[in-house]
C-alpha cells in the first residue's frame, strides 16, 4: 500500500483509522455517506466537535464524493456499519479498478444474507481481488487519541496483508497479520453479541462472578462456532477473539455492552439505541448469530437468549434464568 488510500464510512472507527493511516505519512481520502458530516470534519481539522486534541494532518482529506474518492485511491477501506456494507459494495462494484485491493474493518454479519463480509465482497467485487479485514481490541477513540493498540489483519493475499499491516504499524498501533479471515471476522461479530449479554448481567448487578463465568461460556460458543466454519481456533484465542471479546464485555465505553446495560437496568430497546445514538451492531447481529446457529444445529446458548432479548421475546431476567436453567453438563 504506497499511494492513497480512501476510508471508506466516516463514523467514530472510520475516522481513526483515517487518523492512524494520515499520522503515519499516508495519504488517506475520508469518505461520509453523509455530506453534511463530512463538510463539518472538513471545516474543523482540529476535530473539535467529535474528538478535541486529535487534529487532522494535512494528509487526511475529507470527501463528500464517493466517485472521487474512490478515484484518487490505490487502495480502499470500508468503515461503514455492517448493514451499510453490502449497499457500499453494490456501489462500489461498477466503479472499482481492477487494482484495487479492498479492506475492511467492519464488525458483524451481512443483514440481508447472513454471510461473512468477506463472502459479501467476494461475491461484489471478487473473485480475484486481494480481500483483508481489520479486527481486535480497538476503541475509536482510544485510537484517535493514539493510545497504544494492537490489532489483527488478516488477508487473502500475503502480500496485501503485509502491505496494509505496514499501511497502519506505529509505535502506537500494532498490527500483527493472519490468514483467517473467517475466524477474523467470527470473532468480531459475535463478541458484539456476548458484550450484550455481559452488560445486561451488569445491569441486573449480577455482579463480578457471572460477568467472568458469562465471557468464558461466550468464548466457548464462539470457539464452537469457529470450528464448524472451519476457521483456526488459535484466531480465537488471538486480539480478534478473545482479546475483543474481553474489552468488548468489560468497559463501558462499548456500545453493544451500554446497551446491554441499559437492557438489564429495565429500559426498553429503542430506549438503549436511542440514547446511545451510535452504531449498536449486536442488535442485529444477534439475530444472524442466531439464524446461523439453528442452520447449522450449534449450540450457542447465550447468542441464543441476546438474540430472544433483541427480538423482545423475553425480559432480560427472563433470559438470565432460562440460562441458568439448562440442564448440567460437561464443560468440554
Ligand atoms: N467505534 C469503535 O470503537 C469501533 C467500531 N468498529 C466497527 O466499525 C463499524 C462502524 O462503526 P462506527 O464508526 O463506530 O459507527 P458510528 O456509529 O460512529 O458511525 C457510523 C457511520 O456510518 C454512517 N452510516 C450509517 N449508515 C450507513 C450506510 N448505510 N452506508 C454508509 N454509511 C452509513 C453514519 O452516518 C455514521 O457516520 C461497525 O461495524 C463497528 O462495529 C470496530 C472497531 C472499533
Ligand atoms: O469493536 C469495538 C472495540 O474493539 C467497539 O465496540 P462497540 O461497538 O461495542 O463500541
């Protein structure tokens, strides 16, 4: 990756990462779907309206064009939430150089299909284009604010991952490379879905036991889940599993965990997104978690009750006792 690169979606994660790629002497074109937000980044390169003390260089340019950001590019990044991201890639399809090599570091499950992103993009804009995603344990703007981090990519193509790990590797920002995508992308969308269940336990003030009993179930479901995907379990174990998994269910700057919060503490569902005012993905990844798992006859009994939480068919102490509920069993 030596020339441009366009980011694409330039919400809280989209933003940083154009910050990290900028601080680290790219080029980057920032791209917002909508054009009123990506004027407002353009007028206050100081960023003080989302994130003061994070001043965009000189580097980062905001555009409200997808066209000509695309354009400018060598290589793309899409940032967008994930039921954007096959909408974003419709678009993208007819305009894309063959050259192109496409990332992306959205967290979820394609809404309308159920699929991986990579599945997703292989089907838009593939079958030969170097495909790579960006996961792991990252907040936005603990990011911007250049906060060290460590963060997986994995790719496709060695090359493209090299490329694109060395595109963001800082002092701050630390990249280490993979070829599994899908536990990669496993990973990411189905801890949104486990930081439900651990702030609503939170919420209940359930207390420390059962937030560290729920995280490690959880990571059983998502090591199961990995396995029947044929995806590494090591990824599992690595930033973008288990790493993820536990900054996602432990701190409250997570979304997904907030909401679950607000869920245990008695608000309703359009209550929790509504005043989070951000990206939740878990509300809809829950239930592409749990559509995925009844396909393919898994077990995954904590996606399961989040996915019954997010559809409004139980309470949030409902789901907690039907949890506690199940009969005993082995751990392994
Ligand atoms: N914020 C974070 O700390 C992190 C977020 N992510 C992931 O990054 C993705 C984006 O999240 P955030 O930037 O945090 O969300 P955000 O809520 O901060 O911003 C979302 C942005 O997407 C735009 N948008 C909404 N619908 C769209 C569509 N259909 N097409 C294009 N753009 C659309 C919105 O205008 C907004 O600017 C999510 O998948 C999230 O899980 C991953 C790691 C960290
Ligand atoms: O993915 C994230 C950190 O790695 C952000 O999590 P939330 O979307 O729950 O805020």
């Amino acid at each position: 990756m030596s020339g441009t690169i366009a980011v694409l979606g330039a919400g809280s994660w989209g933003t940083a990462l154009a910050l990290a790629l900028a601080r680290n002497g790219r080029d980057v074109r920032l791209w917002g779907h909508s054009p009123e937000h990506t004027a407002q980044l353009a007028a206050d390169r100081e960023n003080r309206k989302h994130l003061p003390g994070t001043r965009f260089p000189n580097t980062l340019i905001p555009e409200a064009d997808l066209h000509q950001a695309v354009a400018a590019a060598a290589d793309i990044l899409i940032v967008v939430p994930s039921h954007g991201f096959r909408d974003l890639l419709e678009r993208l399809a007819p305009i894309l150089k063959p050259s192109q090599r496409l990332a992306w570091a959205t967290k979820g499950l394609d809404a309308r299909s159920g699929q991986l992103l990579h599945e997703v993009a292989d089907e838009l804009v593939g079958p030969n284009r170097p495909l790579a995603v960006l996961s792991g344990p990252s907040f936005a703007k603990e990011v911007a604010q250049g906060l060290p981090t460590a963060v997986t990519i994995a790719a496709t193509d060695d090359s493209f991952g090299k490329d694109f790990a060395r595109a963001f590797h800082s002092e701050s920002f630390r990249v280490y490379t993979s070829r599994d995508i899908t536990g990669v992308e496993l990973g990411g969308a189905v801890k949104n879905v486990l930081a439900v269940a651990a702030g609503v336990s939170d919420g209940l003030g359930f207390g420390a036991n059962a937030r560290a009993g729920l995280i490690t179930r959880g990571l059983a479901e998502m090591m199961r889940l990995s396995q029947a995907l044929k995806a590494d379990p090591q990824t599992i174990m690595g930033l973008s599993g288990v790493g993820d998994l536990i900054l996602t269910c432990t701190d409250d700057q997570s979304r997904n965990r907030r909401f679950g919060l607000a869920l245990g503490q008695g608000n309703s569902i359009d209550e929790a997104v509504a005043n989070i005012g951000q990206t939740v993905e878990a509300v809809r990844t829950a239930r592409e978690v749990y559509k995925l798992a009844q396909r393919i006859s898994l077990d995954m009994p904590i996606c399961e009750q989040v996915y019954y939480l997010v559809t409004g068919e139980v309470d949030a102490e409902t789901a907690v006792r039907n949890l506690m509920a199940r009969a005993q069993k082995a751990e392994f």
